[in-house]
C-alpha cells in the first residue's frame, strides 16, 4: 500500500473528520475501514458514533464529555500506521436477482440503451463483485463500486414515485438496491426478494462496508421461496469469503 | 398501567430522546429531539435521566388526558400550557392526578415544546433510542407521529423531583431574529471570497421548507468557486451547512440523511442548535464565525450550570 497522508479536519464542535484521500478508490476506503476498526477497538470515552464514507471516517463525539484537542491526539495516535491495521478477509454477499418482467420494467431500456439483448445485461450484472463503499442516503442504502460500464444508463427522465423495496437499478455507472419503498430514477432491472433493513432482525442490516456483493439471477418460483423463508425469519444468507 | 391518552394531536407531536446512535454507518439517521437541551431540563424537572423520552410538539400542542398521577413539565417554546384550564407555567414541574386534562392554547415563543412525564415514555426502544424517525415509521408510538386515540405507557418514576423550576439564565430567549454561531466547514475552501462573506452578511429568512431533516435558508446567493458544488458523498454531523448549486444554505437538523454530496461551507455550534431548532418560518438569522475553544467553553459551562441546578 503507498504511504497516505491523513488530514484531521472539524466538522463544527460534536464531529471529526479523518480523510485519508481526494478520490473514489479501493485503496483509500480501505484506509477508512482500517481506521474505524482501529479507533472502534480503542473505545474512546465521549466519541458516540462513526461515519465512515468512500474517502473520509466522521468521528462524532459529546462536546461535553470529550475536549476537541485531547480526542484529536488519541485520534492521531491510533491513526499513526494504517497499513498495520488488519481487517478480517471481506465477505461476498450473494444476491438473488427476479430480472426483468414486473420486477425489472427497465431491463429491455437498458438493454437497447447498450445495444445488448437482456439476456448479456443479466450475464454482465452477474459477473462482477462490486465493493460496498459506504452506506448512506436512506437506512441500509449500499453506494457500490465495480459495475461494468458496458451496461451503463443514464437516470430516467421522470423519476418514479414509487419504487418497491428489494429494487434493484442502475444510475449512471452504478448499481444499486433500494432498502425501502421510496420514489426515484433509477433503471429497473431486478428485485431482490432479501431484505436489506429489518430493525426486529439481528443484525439489523444485511450489509456492511467493505462487503462484496454478486448479484446472480433467480426464476419467479425461487424468487417467492426466497421470500417466504425471509418473511419467516429462516432464510440464510449466502455469504462466502472474497477470492 | 400508567398512561397518557391522547386526545388531539397537535400539528407534529412525536416521541423522542437524545437520538439512536450506533447506526449511522448503515445510513441510519439519529433522529432524537431538535433542541436537546430542552428535551433534558424537561427530564431534569420531573426527575427523570436527561435523555429519557419526551414529547415533541410542533408549533401547536396536543390535547393529554392523564390516567395516574404524574408529574409533568413543559420547556421550549411556550404554547401556553393548561392543566384543566387553568394556565400552568413554563419551566416548572407540575402535579397532575387521574383525569385532568394537558392542553396548549398558542404559540407565544419558539416552535418546539416538550413535554416530560416523570418515569419517562416506556415505548419500546428501537436499536437503542426511542426516538421516532417518521421518514422509515421507526421507534416511538408504533413509527409515527401522534394521533387521537394514542395511549403512551409512562415508565416508573425514578424518585420526587429535586428540582422544581428552572433558573432563569438557563432558559433561552426565543426571538424572531437570531445570531447563530458557526465553525467554519470542511468545504469552506470551496466558495469564492464573496461567497463566504454574503454567508457571514446576509440576514437569512428561515424557509416554509424547513423541517426536522434541516432548516433550509434563503438569502443572497452563496457563490461556489467554478465546478466546486459538489463532493465525493461524505458524512453530515448535526448543524452541518451544505449549499447545494441554488446558493441558498441548508442547516442539517435531527433527522439528516447521514451523508451528503453538496459542500459543506460551515457548522452550527452546538449550543446554537437548540435556538435554530426553536426558529420558525419567516424567522431571521444571521450567521456569525466563531471558534472550536469558544463553542467549547460554552458547552462546558452549560453542561456545569445544568449538574449545579440538579
């Protein structure tokens, strides 16, 4: 890993910032997650919450149980060796994908957009693990990297107002899940039947950080056994450790 | 079982404690009281922790019936409170016994009121807070805002209040025309010269768009230096300003989406927050620049004046 420089900047009186890069990169975000886990482990009175983002870790605290510059000192002394910070092996979290039909009213756009048929849009969202960067946006919304361009479309120009939750869509160059029902202007290629948020669940969230996620296709029957276990609270998530 | 029912709602009358921490990472908001500081001098009053759960109304009060003796106490903005229509004061911890009735007749001053009852609201705690965030129908009274019918379980008092009034210098002043105090942002860099000084001169009119997500502003637009609008999607902290292309700043409140891709120009002070919550519509604000040490020491001093008076 090259050196990184990190920068401490406040962000007013309750929350700092350690930004450990100036771009969207694996590496930078793994320089994130290495820090959280880092000052997580270190338990630091008066800090209540992290933030952590593709570039920047937000560190929030109680102005009243911690001063500024003695949590700013135990922050550069936990962040002095990123590179000897050592996470445990990221997982891959498999997906089921419905494509097309009612669940995925845009995968035939997509597909003439990239002048494929939608059969190699469905090969090529399945092919590639994509890194969760960061969450963030509604409760469990992953930002995910590693979509391959060739079936990359533009937003639709009227968002929807209502987009069921499990969705799953492409904006741009991105891929993505919504967690719950919400309006918005993503390409619909897919649901996924698991659900990303369940507050009565433990853990509340399916995915975390630094998780890999690789979609792969299901017929309608699979799709509604799928659903059934998760609505009984039986269903097992896949989850197999990155190659 | 101890409880409130409710018979009218008020505009916007929710459960909430200090906030749900811990989630943030997945972008879970922390929601929890606008003005916290309220939220716990209301506690304080009724012997309760200081981040217990509460009432939050919006500038019009609801209409409680009580079924056991309690005591209550209002703080914030001052709705004209009255125990069986007679005026109660503010401030001030109250008796109340089986089937008198708490209702609001104005809105004198502020926009937010809490309302505490001694053992605190024993709705259920979602993910550590009890705290209501209305956008997911998450915590407080099954997900929502308040409605007739309700019956709020109180949990079992903690002891006889200690203290019965607030001292006068602890309570704020709610005025239509405001300083707030910010620390200047990450993003400060990103603004051209004229840009930062029309954010420090402008007197700001708080926007009908305003709500518990963030206060939106308008005033003379804020200008961004060429192509710097927008961020790699980072992290939000309370009383952060973020100025979207439009110009016109935007104060993250309690229910802010946990990141954000628009600059973040600056950050209001903590001890400000709790006058900015209590702004309404139409209200003025001037944003004045301070320092890290300063908004320290006036949290400090606040924090030691709230143990002095319990």
């Amino acid at each position: 890993m090259t050196e990184v420089t990190l920068k401490y900047i406040p962000s007013g009186d309750s929350a700092f910032i350690i930004k450990a890069g100036d771009v969207i990169s694996e590496e930078v975000n793994l320089v994130v997650r290495k820090l959280l886990a880092r000052l997580e482990e270190e338990n630091i009175p008066g800090v209540i919450d992290f933030i952590p983002s593709y570039n920047e870790l937000m560190v929030c605290y109680d102005p009243a149980k911690i001063g500024y510059r003695r949590l700013l000192e135990t922050l550069r002394a936990c962040a002095a060796d990123p590179a000897a910070i050592l996470l445990p092996a990221p997982q891959v979290v498999h997906v089921p994908v419905l494509y097309g039909g009612e669940a995925g009213p845009d995968l035939n756009h997509v597909a003439e957009h990239n002048r494929l048929a939608a059969p190699d849009v469905i090969t090529i969202h399945t092919s590639a693990d994509c890194l969760v960067y960061m969450l963030g946006f509604t409760p469990g919304f992953c930002y995910l990297g590693g979509m391959d361009k060739r079936i990359a479309t533009p937003r639709q120009e009227t968002p929807r107002l209502k987009i069921p939750a499990g969705s799953v869509g492409i904006a741009a160059e991105q891929t993505g899940i919504y967690p719950m029902e919400s309006p918005g202007g993503w390409q619909l290629i897919g649901r996924t039947p698991l659900r990303l948020f369940n507050p009565d669940s433990n853990p509340e969230f399916l995915f975390s950080a630094g998780d890999y996620i690789r979609f792969y296709s299901v017929d309608k029957d699979e799709y509604e056994r799928i659903a059934a276990a998760v609505a009984e609270g039986t269903y097992q998530v896949i989850r197999t450790p990155k190659e | 079982m101890a409880t409130v029912i409710v018979h009218k709602a008020g505009l916007l009358t929710t459960v909430q404690d200090r906030g749900r921490y811990g989630y943030q990472r997945y972008g879970m908001p922390v929601s929890g009281a606008m003005d916290v500081f309220s939220l716990e001098l209301a506690n304080l009053l009724v012997g309760n922790d200081s981040g217990d759960a509460c009432l939050e109304a919006t500038i019009s009060g609801p209409d409680l019936e009580f079924t056991c003796a309690t005591w209550v106490a209002i703080t914030g903005a001052d709705m004209e409170p009255h125990l069986n229509d007679r005026g109660i004061p503010m401030n001030t911890a109250v008796d109340a016994r089986p089937g008198d009735t708490l209702g609001f007749r104005g809105l004198r001053s502020g926009c937010r009121a809490y309302i505490a009852f001694a053992g605190g609201i024993a709705v259920q705690s979602v993910m550590g807070s009890r705290s209501t965030y209305l956008r997911a129908g998450i915590g407080g009274f099954q997900g929502r805002a308040l409605m007739p019918g309700d019956e709020l379980p109180l949990g079992e008092p903690l002891g006889k209040p200690r203290l019965k009034k607030i001292p006068e210098g602890l309570i704020a002043e709610y005025k239509h025309e405001q300083t707030i105090r910010v620390i200047s942002g990450p993003e400060a860099h990103y603004f051209e010269i004229a840009g930062l000084r029309s954010f420090l001169s402008t007197e700001y009119t708080v926007t009908v768009q305003s709500d518990r997500m963030g206060y939106r502003l308008s005033g003379e637009p804020i200008r961004h230096k060429e192509g710097m609008t927008n961020i790699i999607s980072a992290g939000t902290s309370l009383g952060t300003v973020q100025v979207p292309g439009d110009g016109q700043p935007i104060s993250l409140m309690a229910d802010r989406q946990t990141s954000g891709g628009y600059a973040r120009i600056a950050n209001v002070i903590t001890a400000d927050l709790t006058l900015l919550a209590q702004m309404r519509p139409g209200d003025k604000i001037h944003l004045k620049e301070t320092t890290l040490d300063i908004a320290k020491q006036i949290c400090i001093s606040r924090q030691q004046a709230l143990l002095d008076c319990n």
